[in-house]
C-alpha cells in the first residue's frame, strides 16, 4: 500500500508559476511511475506528466515546455513544477503511483486544487 499526500495547490494568475508536491508513504525507489493527473468536473482523469523509476518523463502536448515533473528518491517526493499556466490549467490536480510487482497497483492521492484566474 502506497499513501500520496499532496500539497501546494492554490490560486494563481495566468502566466503565473505553481510546484505541486507529492510525498510517497514508502520508498520512492519500490515505486515504478509516479505522476500527476488532472480532471475537472464531468471531464476524463487525464495524465498531466509522468516519470519512471529510470527518470524517464513522459507530457503530453498540452503541457509539454510549460510543466516539469521530478522525484526526489530520498524524500521520497515527486514534484510538478508548473509555469506559464493558463485557465485551461485550472482543474483539481492527482498524485499517482504505480507498482508493477508482484502485481500492477496504482495509488491515488487526495486531489488539490489548481486555479489559474485573474
């Protein structure tokens, strides 16, 4: 059982920068993938940014020059350093990770909220 707990959600003006964290119950170094997701209300969980136990990340366009995704295996964290946001942004943000042994899990944190206003 893995436990996410994020922090550093808020309120931010376009253009503006945000660094989400995301602290992991166990060592980050048994975890596979961690990463973010976004959903807003009525909307598909979508995958934000993601990063293998090799350091490999993976964005999709949407994001892709505007957000960074790191992990820090000795905190135990993952973080998602967000700039040059828009209100497209704004939406509530999801921790995940991912254990692949001995069967695929994958693990949820609470959610914070991002809102991208003037």
């Amino acid at each position: 059982q893995v436990q996410l707990v994020e922090s550093g959600g808020g309120l931010v003006q376009p253009g503006g920068s945000l660094r989400l964290s995301c602290a992991a119950s166990k060592s980050s170094f048994s975890i596979d993938f961690m990463g973010w997701f976004r959903q807003a209300p009525g909307k598909e969980r979508e995958l934000v940014a993601s990063i293998g136990k090799d350091g490999t990340t993976n964005y999709p366009d949407t994001v892709k020059g505007r957000f960074t995704i790191s992990r820090d295996d000795i905190k135990n964290t993952v973080y998602l350093q967000m700039n040059s946001l828009k209100p497209d942004d704004t939406d509530v943000y999801y921790c995940w990770a991912r254990t692949a042994w001995p069967l695929i899990r994958d693990f949820w944190g609470q959610g914070t909220q991002v809102t991208v206003s003037s």
